[in-house]
C-alpha cells in the first residue's frame, strides 16, 4: 500500500519568513495530494490540495508543488506569521471507488514573532 | 451548525469498559472513516464505510468496533477499553470519490485509567 513519510517532525520559523514542508510518497499511482492544517484543539482543516495532472497550485500565501518523477510534494508558506502556527500533514490516494487517503505523520510549525 | 460532529469532546472511562464514541455528518456524503491521533504517530485509519452496507478494518482495527446506522451517523466502540487506547480519536466524512478531500470533525479526547 501506500506511504507517506513527512520530515521533519518539526520546524521553526521567524515571522515573515518562508516555510516549506516536504513529503515523499511511494505508490506512482498516488494522484491526489491533499495538505491540511489541525489548530490546537481542532480537526484537521483542507487548506489546499494538487492533483498529478498539474505541477504546482497557489492560494494566497500558500502554494504546493508536486513532482512526480521523484514521488515527492512540498507545501510552501510565504510571509509567515504566528497563526500559521499548527500541525500539518500532507496525504496521498488514488482517486476512484475504493480512494482511501494515507496521512503522513505531521509536521509541528513554530512561527516566532 | 459543524459539518460533522462528534459526541462527546473529552471521556475518562475506566479500563475493562465498554465505550462509544458517536459521530453525525451534514454533508450528504456516503463515505465516512475514524482515525485516531496519537503524538508522532499522524492519524492512523481504523475502520472506514463506503455506504451504509459497506464497513472496512483499517490499519488498526483490532480492540475497536464500528455501526453504520445511517447516512449520516457512524460511531465507534471500545468493546473493552484499555490505557493504551487513550488517544485523540476523529471521524471524517467524504465524497464519493474521496478526492476532494475530507471534512474532519473536532475530534474526542479519550482517556483510559
């Protein structure tokens, strides 16, 4: 089946700087890549998500690139500030009837103001 | 109104008990999933349902049970509780495909003493 590995586990920023967070992923097939967002004390949150027909998605401050010869996708975060402070995970599925996401472990963001 | 809720937020049960966990979802969607939490561990599938008539063991299904009594409403069970099930536990739904992402509820906090 598929997997996801995330790393680091955690990451450290200044405010205002930039944050890239990168998974790798091991089924070639995999081409849905969905990052979410979980706030203390809250579900994870869709913030933005790619599929494998394109190579990079924008929204705002936030942009995902995905490469598939290489089976790893990145979210990057410009201009940080403290409330993009959260638990991100990235995720990976095979759209279809049977789809079921596989999450990567998360990863811990510290804005520094 | 939350697109899905989960019932209740936090429990302190005693080991050996018998507990549900309750989850209910306004977004119309066949497709529902229970995950549970645990700190460097990301979220971890364990039971999911396609329909009403469909229930499928995740990766770790085993000390847990699960009722598809509706659409809309999917709730978990501890047959038994046990410490080493004391976790952060979330019911997500999703649509058909599951490619558009899931809408996550806010999560139980389980604790078993």
């Amino acid at each position: 089946g598929e997997n996801v590995e995330q790393h680091p586990s955690t990451l450290s920023v200044q405010e205002g700087d930039s944050a890239v967070i990168k998974c790798t992923y091991s089924d070639s097939a995999s081409n849905y890549f969905p990052w979410y967002k979980q706030e203390l004390g809250k579900g994870p949150q869709l913030i933005i998500d790619i599929r494998s027909n394109v190579g990079e998605k924008k929204d705002q401050r936030i942009a995902v690139t995905l490469n598939k010869t290489a089976k790893h996708f990145s979210l990057h975060i410009t201009e940080t500030q403290p409330e993009d402070s959260a638990v991100y995970f990235c995720a990976a599925s095979i759209s279809g009837a049977n789809s079921k996401l596989t999450f990567g472990k998360g990863i811990t963001l510290s804005v520094r103001p | 109104d939350a697109d899905v809720t989960q019932t209740p937020r936090n429990r302190i049960t005693k080991t050996g008990k018998r507990i549900m966990l309750e989850c209910s979802q306004t977004k119309g969607h066949d497709r529902m999933y229970w995950y549970r939490q645990d700190p460097g561990l990301g979220l971890r599938l364990i039971y999911y349902s396609f329909d009403v008539k469909d229930i499928n063991k995740g990766e770790i299904s085993d000390g847990y049970s699960v009722s598809r009594q509706a659409q809309a409403k999917f709730s978990l069970s501890l047959e038994s509780a046990i410490p080493n099930q004391t976790a952060l536990y979330f019911c997500a739904t999703s649509d058909p495909t599951g490619s558009y992402g899931y809408t996550f509820g806010s999560g139980t906090r389980l604790t078993v003493v």
